[in-house]
C-alpha cells in the first residue's frame, strides 16, 4: 500500500488542511493557542491505526463470506507527548458469526494492521527535502 498527502497550513491560523484523492481532514495543534479546528498529530495517530484495525477486520471478513455488522475501536496514548510511549487499543466487532471466527478476525487484523506494524517495527522516517524561505 502507497500512499501521500499533502498538509498546507490556513493562512493566518495554526490550523491545516491535509488532503489526498480528493478527501480531506483538518490537523490542528495541540496547545492552548490552538483554534480546535481540527485533529492534533497524537490524534491522528490514533485515528490512523484504528482505521488500519476497522479496515482489516472488513477485508478479512469479505474473504471469509463474514457479514460484520459493526466495528468499534478504541486508541489512545499513554501520556502526554513527547514523552508518551505506548499507544494501546481496544475492539469490539459484532458479526453473524461464531465468537471463535469474530475473534480469528480480530487476531488476523491485529497481525497485519499496517499501521500499527509500522509502529511496531520502528519503521525510519526520513525528511527528504526541505525548502527554506527567508521573509523580512
């Protein structure tokens, strides 16, 4: 899976706009200054392996002919940033099915969520360009 977006700050605001394909979220800061227009980073963490955990339980379950009526995930942090360490979350899946396949499903997402491998592994960031602009 390849993926890239592009984050383009709100003139005059410390919010920003991050956008791919046609969709898009606002991120804001995580401070008392912030405008809580939008998602803070620690957020967005959280929302992006929860969805990698919503969405591997979906592609499971179609390959299983498994009718899953609902997804429920729960993340947060355990602390606040930079310090925090841990990211911790909790699942809740109803689906017409025996226990022992829901939970199959839930063991399958959990050992191919992508996101939260990444995360796992100590995947490298690297900034590859960056582009200064002097204004005085």
């Amino acid at each position: 899976m390849k993926a890239k977006v592009h984050i383009r700050t709100v003139p005059d605001t410390d919010a920003a706009i991050g956008w791919t394909q046609g969709r898009s979220v606002v991120v804001d800061r995580n401070s008392e200054t912030a405008l809580s227009l939008g998602f803070n980073s620690a957020e967005l963490l959280c929302l992006s392996v929860g969805a990698c955990y919503t969405n591997e339980v979906f592609l499971e379950a179609g390959r299983r002919a498994v009718r899953v009526r609902s997804v429920h995930v729960d993340v947060s942090v355990d602390g606040e940033w930079p310090a925090a360490q841990h990211l911790t979350a909790s699942m809740r899946v109803e689906a017409d099915a025996d226990e022992e396949t829901i939970a199959e499903l839930v063991e399958h997402a959990d050992r191919v969520a992508k996101i939260p491998n990444l995360l796992r592994l100590g995947t490298s960031v690297r900034l590859t360009d960056a582009h200064v602009i002097a204004r005085r």
